[in-house]
C-alpha cells in the first residue's frame, strides 16, 4: 500500500497510456461483433426453443411454430374473457 515518494503508479506512466490507445483502436471490430452477434444468438435461441417446446413437448408438427395463424390462436385463447 505504501509506494513512497515520488513513485508513481503504472497506469499514471506514458508507457501504460499509449497501449491503452492502441488498444482502444484495434478493439472497435471486436466490440461491433459482439453487439451485432448477441442479437442474432438470442433470436436463433428463441426460434429454436419454440421448436422444441412446440414440436417435442407439445407433440405438433414442428412447422406450425413459423404458421402465423397458430399465434393468432394462441392470442384468441388467452384474451377470449377479456373482451
């Protein structure tokens, strides 16, 4: 805990500084691949896991899940009191 005078600590160093540019530079793609990439993996993971709950747990045809009349059907029977 005690650096003593006149000691500096690492990240308050030129050195430190300017890897830390660098890196900020080379690092944009990375970052723009991760904010693009998370939305596609959470989409395919959704469509997957209704697949699954769909087709395996609920017994139906697998394809109904990408039929829009069977959310339709779905919505009827949730709100059908509601009206």
């Amino acid at each position: 805990m005690n650096q003593g005078k006149g000691q500096r600590f690492p990240r308050d160093t030129q050195e430190v500084t300017q890897k830390e540019r660098v890196r900020s530079g080379k690092s944009w793609p990375l970052t723009l691949a991760k904010i693009l990439l998370l939305p596609i993996l959470l989409f395919f993971s959704l469509v997957i896991g209704l697949m699954i709950g769909y087709g395996s747990l609920g017994d139906k045809p697998t394809a109904e899940v990408f039929d829009l009349g069977t959310y339709k059907h779905m919505y009827d029977l949730l709100f059908s009191d509601t009206q």
